[in-house]
C-alpha cells in the first residue's frame, strides 16, 4: 500500500507539488491568525502583570483602566488602605520623533513602586525629562523625542507592554505624566494595590487584574471574531484543495483500483492507499507551511505569536480534515466496479 | 494447480439498458478440462467478455450456473468471491490495464502484497515471472517505456502472480503486431502446457488453431446461406423476439407487421409498423448481433425470408 501510495505521489508529482505549495499557503496564513489571535489574547495578561498589582483602584463607574478615562483626585489616595499601593496615571497621547509620531499609552509611576516599568535595556526613568519605552516603538536609548509636545529623552526600553493590538506603553514620572495628562499633580487615574485590601469609600470600586485583563480584550473581540470567521474559512479552503486532489487522484486511477480489486485486493487496502495519500499531502502542506509563516510573520502589520500548540494541533487537524475531505474520492473507490477492468484503454 | 472441470450450464446474463433488456448471454452452456485452451470466439459485443467476468467472479449470471471443480462459482458472494478471485483465478485483461506509476516488477509484485502475500516473496515471484516472460531485464520500466507486446507480457506475468489454476486473458492479442501476437500466443501454449486452464476471448483467427476447445459466442451456422422462402404468420403471431439470435432479412408481401421494443418493465413501445414492400431486420444478420426488437403480424402476412447476401443483392442494391 505504502509502494503504491508512494510511486503515484511520484508519478503525479507536478500536481501534488502544485497542490501541495497551494495548501501551504493556506496553512501559512492559518499560523499567522492564530499567532494573530493568540497575541491578542496574551498581550493584555503579559503587560498587566508587569504592574505588579493584585486589585486596581478605580472611580466608581469606570469600567476599565485602559478602555475609558479613569480620573480620581491624588487625595483618594490616601483613602485606600492596602499592605502595599501605588498613584498611577493611565493616558493616551502620542510620541514623536524625525516628523513620525506614534500612537501611545502613558503611565505615570511612582518611583519603586507599583507599575514601575520592567527595564530590559536601560534604566527605569526617574527624573523629569526621562521616558521609557516599549521596544516596538523601535526608538533606541539616548534618543531625543517629544511626547505630547514636550521634549523627553528615553533612557530605557521595555518588552511586552502594549495593550489593545499592539498600542505600545510610554513610562514617565508620575508628575511628568500629571503634567502632561492633567496640568496639575493633584489628580491620577488609579491606585495600584499588591497585597490586602480594606473596604473602599464611598466613590471608589476596585477591579482584579484579571478583571482588568478581560476588560482589556474586550474591544478587541468582534476583531478576534472576525479572524476566527478567517481561519474557519481558510480550513475550508485547505479542505477544498485536498479533497479536490484527492477526488481527482480516484478519479484518474479509477481503472487502477478495478483492476486491483479484480484480482482480489481488499478496499481497505486501496481505501488506506487514497487515505495516506491525502494525509502525505496534509502534512506535507502543513511543514512547508510551518516554514513560510517564519518569514510572513515578521511582516504582518500585528504582533504575531504562534503558540507551540500550533505546531501540532495544526497538523492533528490538518490529517483529519485530509481524511474528511478525501471522503468523496474514497467512496469513489468504494464503488468502483472491477469489471471495469476488463475495458477501455488503460496503460 | 490443477483444478476440476469447468462446467457452464445455461449461463444468462440481462442488461437493462435505456429502459430495455439486453442479453449479452443467452443459456450458454459448455466445458472444458484442465490443461485445455478454450476461446471464446465470435464478434465484439457478442458476450465474450460478459463471460470472462462471470466466470472470474466479477458479474453475477442472471441465471445458470457456473462450477470449476467443487466450487459452485455462481453460489458464491462478497468475501467468498474477493478469495476465489484472489485464490483461484489469474485475469489479462485488454489493453494490459497495467498501473502507469508501478515498474513491470511492481506491477506483479504489489497485487500480490495487496492481497496478502509477504512483500519480499511477492518480489521474488515478480522476478521470476518476468524471467519466464523473457522481460527480466525490463523489471524496473514503468509501463509508458514497454512495448505493446511487452506490456501484455507483464499483463500475463501479473496474472499468473499467485499461480492460478484458471487464467482469463480477454483479447490478450488485440492491438498487437503479428510477432508480438505470436510471442504472448506462444506464451498461452506453454502455460496450457503447464496443466492450467486457460480461457481466451477474441475475434482474432490466429488463436482457433491451438485452442482445445472453441465456443462460438454467435452460432457458426447462423450466416449459413439459405434458399429465398415465403412465410406466412396469422395476426397477432410473433416472427421473431427480441434477443433471438438474426438469421434472416424480411420483405413483407401482404399483411401488415409491428415492430416492437419489449422494455425492461415487461411493457413494450411500438417503433414501427410496416406494409408491403417494407423490409426488416437486416441489420443483426449483417453485423451478427442479436434482434434488438421483437416483430409481430398486425394481420396476417405472407412474408419474403432472405440471407443476408441474397437480401443485399437482390432487394438493397435495388432500393
């Protein structure tokens, strides 16, 4: 069975080639959404645990840090008792540098305290004038920008801190960011609570970090439906080339598998020639694919992480969507007549 | 290898087709005895290769009965039928049918895999088939790079692949040139010599002087010349029935007649009826086909019986 399945492959090889490059490219985009996807859903835990914070102290009506304007006089402060708590300022603005300016999250942080930034490269700003920034912004260390129209230096680099698809955070004092967000040091966005938390005044609600990690994801949810409607599509598509290769190959050997099941081949064995074959392309597809996402990842306009699962539960998939789309061709098998063997032209 | 008789007793076969009944087989009966060859003689479309696939298990008769040795072949069913195929039966089928992606060695050696047979005795059998076949040195050429003669060398190498005490070789010489037709009738002898059975369908001439036994597919007497005659039938009274074997051409004198197609349903539809002057059924005598309709007097009718030639030299050349 396996000679045979093999020799065919052999015997037909443009077509397999052909299709076989056609479903990679499927395949390749289906790692690219889920990587697409799997970044969606990683980027707000990773960058929320980077806070440090179990509870977020918030005003009472706002649903998120990042997601609405939160805003709060600095004295509430005070008013939340916790083991351990930090002010914290949350506001979008922009960064610019050489005329391209950058859409941006800023987050004003007391210094060694919560929601300090974690440095990969550099230092953490501690002064007036100092900013760092998340590393896909791809402004080094030492250069000058401004942001919001003020001048910064950035004397450090982060990773993984960016929130709704990539929106990368810039990490400022906690005045400097008053300044910019508010004109005064009198009012800050949240309270960042590690530790226990007493019973809250009136006024003020707190969120768990997982709570705000959801509330994060949430605008980014008719997105990930949409690539989930792709990648179904996409499956269907790699199904339809397989199963359209796999229909055509029982066709063109129609006369192969009558004369095999005249001298007495059983059909499972010529079912599991058809079924390997379909498989041999699926997997073959699927590995020329886990190459080719290596180099259209990095120029997707997102963030892509394609999770380690990918790597196999792309293929377990790709084998039983081979098996269900070669179905057709296989009841072809199944109904081809030996006695066809004994007419027309063959080789 | 040797195996019983073989013993065909009033084997039917009966298409329906286009809503009609065809009988490519009509109660064929004969025998024949290991380490004979028979052909099956007679026309294309006359049933010879409806024959080869009943008695390898591939069509099931109608009716009758087929039985090599102890094995009632027509009894059999499913499973029963895969194992005497596999087991008992050796096929050649027209025009090689040999798989276009498999070496010559291939070609024998992966039916033989296929139906259980250990992948390196299946090779070592391959070889020494093709050895036998004088093809040992083709063993790794993909069938587009042989010759018509030696592809139907491997044909027959495949199958006698599990030494089969019955091979049916369907026109194993149509298509070939006269020295590689001599090369696979040689070929036949030695295998019949051999103690096997082998039965041959073909129109090719060539076979009938080794063959042991010859079954004419279409009666030999049926194009026999026979003296221009009157013949009368009463209405309603049958002249002949659809599938009847074709002997003669008729001219009606008097009377009127219908001719009828008998459907599968058992209704018939009239496709014409005819009067004096009128002729019918000249087209089965002349290609040696059966009746492909029944004709039946309308009234009574006193009718003109011609052969074939005397038909086509004294009425058609005068219409």
């Amino acid at each position: 069975m396996i000679l045979l399945t093999f020799r065919d492959l052999v015997y037909r090889k443009t077509r397999f080639i052909v299709v076989t490059i056609l479903g990679a490219v499927v395949f390749a985009l289906l790692f690219v959404m889920t990587g697409l996807v799997n970044q969606f859903n990683l980027e707000p835990a990773e960058t929320i645990e980077q806070f440090g914070a179990d509870q977020w102290v918030l005003p009472e009506g706002v649903s998120a840090p990042f997601t609405s304007v939160s805003v709060m006089p600095a004295a509430a402060f005070d008013a939340v008792e916790a083991s351990r708590k930090s002010p914290v300022v949350i506001t979008r603005s922009s960064v610019s540098q050489g005329g391209e300016t950058e859409e941006v999250v800023l987050i004003g942080f007391e210094a060694d305290g919560l929601g300090m930034p974690q440095v990969v490269e550099g230092r953490a700003s501690g002064a007036e004038g100092e900013v760092v920034l998340d590393r896909s912004l791809d402004i080094d260390v030492g250069a000058d920008i401004t942001v919001a129209g003020a001048p910064f230096t950035v004397v450090g680099l982060t990773e993984a801190t960016t929130v709704l698809a990539g929106i990368p955070f810039a990490y400022l004092t906690l005045a400097d960011a008053q300044m910019l967000a508010f004109t005064s040091t009198e009012v800050i966005s949240s309270v960042l609570v590690s530790g226990e938390l007493a019973p809250l005044p009136p006024g003020l609600t707190s969120l768990s970090s997982d709570d705000v990690v959801a509330q994060t994801l949430q605008p980014l949810e008719g997105a990930i439906a949409s690539i989930d409607l792709v990648r179904a599509l996409l499956w269907i598509v790699a199904a339809i080339i397989v199963g359209a290769v796999v229909y055509l190959s029982a066709l063109d050997r129609q006369r192969d598998f009558a004369v095999l099941k005249a001298v007495g081949a059983p059909n499972s064995s010529l079912l599991g020639s058809l079924a390997l074959q379909a498989v041999l392309i699926a997997l073959g597809a699927v590995a020329l694919a886990a190459i080719i996402q290596v180099f259209l990842a990095p120029r997707f306009p997102l963030p892509v992480t394609v999770p380690a699962r990918a790597f196999w539960q792309l293929p377990v998939l790709a084998v039983v969507m081979a098996l269900a789309a070669g179905a057709i061709g296989m009841r072809k098998v199944l109904r081809s007549d030996p006695s066809q063997a004994f007419s027309g032209a063959g080789a | 290898m040797t195996v019983g008789p073989l013993i065909v007793s009033d084997l039917v076969v009966e298409f329906i087709h286009d809503g009609y009944a065809i009988r490519p087989l009509d109660n064929l009966s004969f025998q024949a005895q290991a380490g004979e060859l028979v052909v099956l003689l007679g026309p294309s479309g006359c049933g010879k290769t409806t024959l080869l696939s009943c008695l390898g298990g591939i069509l099931t008769p109608t009716s009758g009965t087929i039985r090599l040795g102890d094995v009632d072949v027509t009894a059999m069913r499913g499973k029963q039928l895969d194992a005497y195929r596999r087991d008992d039966i050796g096929f050649v089928f027209q025009a090689f049918n040999l798989i276009p992606s498999l070496t010559a060695r291939e070609n024998i050696a992966v039916p033989l895999t296929l139906t259980g047979h250990d992948r390196k005795e299946s090779f070592a059998r391959a070889d020494e088939l093709l050895e036998q076949v004088g093809l040992a040195d083709r063993a790794n050429h993909l069938p587009s790079r042989l010759s018509g003669g030696q592809m139907q060398r491997v044909a027959v190498a495949r199958g006698l692949g599990h030494n089969p005490p019955l091979l049916l070789a369907d026109e194993p010489t149509a298509n070939l040139d006269h020295i590689q037709a001599e090369a696979i009738i040689r070929l036949l002898q030695g295998l019949r010599d051999d103690g096997r059975m082998i039965v041959v369908s073909t129109h090719d001439a060539r076979l009938v002087p080794i063959a042991d036994r010859i079954v004419h597919m279409v009666p030999p007497d049926q194009h026999e010349e026979r003296p221009t005659h009157d013949v009368t039938f009463a209405a309603g009274e049958s002249i002949f029935e659809q599938g009847d074997p074709a002997d003669l051409v008729y001219v009606v004198k008097t009377g009127e007649v219908d001719v009828i197609r008998v459907l599968a349903d058992g209704g018939e539809e009239r496709l014409n009826h005819l009067g004096p002057d009128q002729y019918f059924g000249e087209l089965g005598p002349f290609l040696g086909f059966p009746r492909s309709a029944s004709v039946r007097a309308h009234t009574d009718v006193v009718l003109t019986a011609y052969s074939p030639r005397i038909f086509r030299e004294k009425v058609l050349h005068k219409h």
